[in-house]
C-alpha cells in the first residue's frame, strides 16, 4: 500500500467540533497554532478525530461532526470551480470507532452553492464487516446520492489511502486503496463551486456521549493546480 509521505499542513484549513450551538467552527489561524481538544488533537504527524453522537450540529444537519474544511491560508473560505483547475484530495486513515449506526463520513466534496454534497466517502459496519462506500450526486438537484462503488472487507482499525481527483475538463476519478470510479462531472455542476472536507461525520444522534464515530488521518493533503 502506497502512503503519502509528508506531514500533514493544517495551515489551509478550519474545523467544526460539535460544540455549541449551532456547532463551532475553529479558524485556520488557531489550527496553524496548534489547536487541540477532546474532539480533534494532532499526535506526532497524526490527526484524531471525535464527534460524539450527543454532540451539536451545524445549522443544515442533524448530526454532530469533527470535521476539517478548506480555506486558504488568511482563512478565507476557498471554494472553486472544477473549470478552474485540477483539483485532488488525498487521505490515509484508519476508522477507529462507529456509532450504533454503523455509518460515518470520512471525506466529502461539497458545494458551496448547493445544501448537498457532490460526493460522500462513507465508512459503515454491517454484521461485521466494514465497507467504505462512494456516494455521489449526478446533479444538484438530484434528492438522492447513489452508491457508484464500494470496497468491501475495511475492518475497523485499518489504515487505507482514499483520493478525489476532479480535473479542468470534469473527468472524475476516486481510488479507495486502488479500487478505482472514474467518470465525469455533470455539467449541470458546472457554476457550482466545491471544497473539500474531511475527518468524522458521525451519522446518529442517538445514545449515550460515549458512543459516537472516531478516525485518526495519517496524511492528508487538498491540492489545486491550473
């Protein structure tokens, strides 16, 4: 298995900890001095994550999250359009802990324009076994994000790479530890602007503060290039 090799550069990023309500949102400027608390800390060049299921939530959702989001280094809000470039995110973690549920997300490529996400990479634990799932949105306004493909047998506790790669001219290819989707971006995306999001985003609400989803990310890069 491949891993990227360089530590992880919190400076083009901010936070949301389900805290507060609506949840709180953590500046790049604190991530870049070190921030850590019970629900996001960095480890040696590792990130941990914690979003319990009685946590709070950001205005839009139901559900609690521990949850990086990408800005640029003043920490601005740095939203894109694919046209723009070439756009990549890549990850490598391990889920650690799922709710009674079985379901968090662990990287997202959302819109700024649209109340929904193109992209959901869902971690979930069925009977057993874990499956890191690829949902996406074929057009803004579609009600529903379809599985496109699925890696099965992730046991908890296994480190895997994940990448989101969308290019200039809408070709789209996500990888799930070599398991590979491709294909394009629906121009109806077209004037929608994106950003990338990552960590835990624990899916349920119900149960005691001790039950909820936890990751730890061993690399993690947002790039943009023309």
């Amino acid at each position: 298995m491949s891993v990227i090799a360089n530590m992880i550069d919190l400076s083009t990023w901010n936070l949301t900890i389900p805290e507060q309500v609506p949840a709180q949102t953590i500046e790049t400027r604190l991530m870049k001095a070190g921030y850590r608390s019970p629900y996001f800390y960095r480890s040696g060049n590792s990130l941990f994550f914690w979003a319990p299921v009685t946590g709070t939530t950001t205005k839009n959702s139901v559900y609690p999250r521990s949850e990086l989001r990408e800005t640029f280094p003043d920490g601005k809000l740095r939203n894109w359009l694919y046209s723009e470039g070439n756009h990549s995110l890549k990850a490598s973690l391990a889920v650690t802990q799922v709710p009674s549920s079985g379901k968090v997300v662990i990287g997202q490529v959302h819109s700024k324009d649209n109340p929904t996400p193109y992209i959901k990479l869902q971690y979930r634990v069925e009977r057993g076994v874990g499956y890191v799932n690829v949902e996406l949105r074929n057009k803004p306004a579609d009600a529903k994000s379809p599985v496109v493909m699925t890696y099965k047998s992730m046991p908890l506790n296994t480190r895997f790479n994940y990448s989101i790669d969308i290019s200039r001219k809408g070709d789209l290819k996500v990888a799930i530890n070599g398991l590979t989707y491709t294909g394009k971006v629906d121009p109806a995306w077209a004037g929608k602007r994106f950003y990338f999001k990552a960590g835990v985003y624990t899916l349920d609400n119900v149960g005691p503060a001790t039950e909820g989803g936890r990751t730890v990310f061993h690399q993690l890069s947002a790039t943009h290039t023309k």
